[in-house]
C-alpha cells in the first residue's frame, strides 16, 4: 500500500503546487510507514516521471484512456480514471493539490467513489482515524475534523507546505495502465484557450507590488508598473481598486482573486482587509507602504514605512 499522489499538469506540464502534494503526502507517509506513489492522467504527462521520482515517488502509475476520447483535460474523465486506479492499487490515501483543478477531480472521484473528501487541509495527524486541519472561510479560519473513510481523500491547501526535492536524479518505477471510460465522461472538456498574459503572472511573479485604495486612480499605478519592472515583478491590486474599475479583475489579490506567495510583496496603500490578506499571506515578506500606522497590513506586515507612496516608490526607484 502507499499514499497516492494525482499530479496535475497542463498538456505535460507540471503545476508546481503538485510538488507541495508531495511533501504533503510524504507527511503522511511517514506516519504510516508506506512509499509515496504517483499517479499521472494523460498520454502527454509520461515525460513527469522523473520529477515525481525527485520529489520522493517510489513508483509512477501513468494512466491513458483508451482512444484518447477526452484528449484534454477534463473533469469528469480524470476523477474517473483516479477512481479506477484507487480501485486497482488499494492506496491508502490520495492526496492532490488545492488548486481548483486538484480539488475539482478528487471531488469527482469521491463521487464516483462514494467516499468523503476533505479539500484544502493544512495537516494531517494519524492514529486510529485522520486528524485534520483545514482552512475555511478563504483561510480566515482553521477547522479541526476528524475523517473516518476505508479511503481517505484530501487535497492540501495551495502555499500551506514548502516544496522539497528530497533525492535529485532518483527514478522510479513506471507502470502503464489504460482506462476505458464510459462515453458520458466526455461531456466535459476543454476545447479551447485564450491566452490572457504570457511571461510572469501573479501566481508565479517573485516580486508583487500591490496597489489599494490608496493609490487614488488607475494613473497612479504608474509608479507601481515602473518599480515592478526595475524589480522583475509584477502589479497587484486590492478589490477596492477594481471596484472602482482602476484595474482589472485579473490584477487582483485576495480570497476572491489571486492567491500569491512571492518572496517580496509591497502593498501600496492597502488596509489590509480579511479577504486581501488572505490572499498575500504567503509572501516571504510583506513590506507596507501606507500613511496610517493602524492599518491592518502595516500592523501584519514583515516592514512598513509610514509615508505618501507617491514618495517612497521614487526613493526605493533610485535609492
């Protein structure tokens, strides 16, 4: 038996919040005394095995469907294809990433299942049943449960654990399998892409310089694009500003928007509400630009500098 992985990937490649599922799942794993093992859904994913053996896989099972009826992703087929495969290798737990891909096909294969799934856990602790710590409310709040399932399925909140390489150049064992699918699974899949942004985007940015209410129009994010560039990274907002129509939906961080985790955040002129924080919480550091020392992220914040933005961004500029 081992703690089974789905890793997710797009056309081959590899979603980086896969690589948090695993230190998740080794978590788990050890407290069990079993071997992670990973599962990949796809003809075009067979080239990820040797990431998942460096990221701690003992044994990779690569699922294709039989004539390739989905040729995409799609939800219904996945959770079906995990399904099958949680039938065939009897895991004792399957663990995915948080994502709103990662939670969708672990809630289509608990269905298929008829098994719980409990999404968006930040620890497991295991005795006799799964003690878990979950976020809820878009992470304003932990939930403790308790699961009682012959097969537990979770997925792990996206930024909750670090991703680790623990055993470079390793390989693991590949064994292929192919799933036959009823047609009905088909209904729904991806038929088409828009390309919205190419190059760094706010989930990947290592830098993101965030915008509020504060920064008093769509001109003035000006400074915050200029700074951004000479940093290497990219332009955030609040809800606030795309409630105004500032910028747009896309830019904005937050429980109803992006979540980010880059090594530097600089929040310009932002309160600092619940549903803002929630998303910018797991930046490596926080640096609060603002004129009011009460604000709840510069109280939050790593630094704050208690100054007129439109001051402070020159300086950081060219200082």
């Amino acid at each position: 038996m081992s703690v089974l992985v789905v890793v997710e990937h797009d056309r081959g490649i590899l979603a980086e919040a896969s690589l948090e599922a695993f230190a998740f799942a080794r978590s788990i794993a050890e407290q069990l005394g079993e071997p992670v093992d990973a599962l990949l859904i796809g003809a075009d994913a067979a080239g990820l095995a040797a990431v998942c053996a460096a990221h701690g896989a003992n044994a990779v099972h690569h699922a294709s469907i039989a004539g390739d009826s989905v040729g995409d992703y799609g939800p219904e087929a996945y959770g079906m294809v995990v399904a099958s495969l949680a039938a065939l290798l009897s895991p004792s737990g399957i663990v995915a990433s948080g994502t709103d891909r990662g939670n969708e096909v672990l809630a289509q294969a608990a269905a298929e299942l008829d098994l719980p799934f409990v999404a968006n856990c930040v620890s497991v602790k295991i005795d006799d049943e799964w003690d878990l710590t979950r976020v809820q409310w878009g992470g304003s709040l932990n939930e403790e449960a308790r699961l009682a399932s012959r097969l537990p399925i979770v997925s792990v909140a996206h930024h909750a654990v670090e991703a680790e390489e623990v055993s470079a150049g390793a390989t693991a064992t590949i064994t292929e399998h192919i799933v036959e699918l009823p047609e009905w699974v088909s209904r729904s899949v991806i038929q088409d892409r828009v390309v919205l942004s190419e190059g760094l985007t706010l989930a990947t940015a290592p830098v993101v310089i965030g915008g509020g209410r504060g920064v008093g129009s769509a001109e003035g994010f000006k400074v915050l694009e200029t700074l951004a560039e000479r940093l290497g990274g990219v332009v955030g907002c609040s809800r606030a500003v795309t409630n105004n129509g500032w910028r747009p939906h896309s830019d904005q961080v937050g429980q109803t928007g992006t979540r980010i985790a880059p090594q530097l955040y600089i929040a310009c002129g932002i309160s600092g509400a619940i549903q803002h924080w929630v998303g910018a919480k797991a930046a490596k550091k926080i640096l609060a630009i603002n004129i009011d020392p009460a604000a709840n992220m510069v109280v939050k914040a790593d630094y704050a500098v208690i100054g007129d933005l439109f001051e402070v961004l020159p300086a950081i500029e060219h200082g």
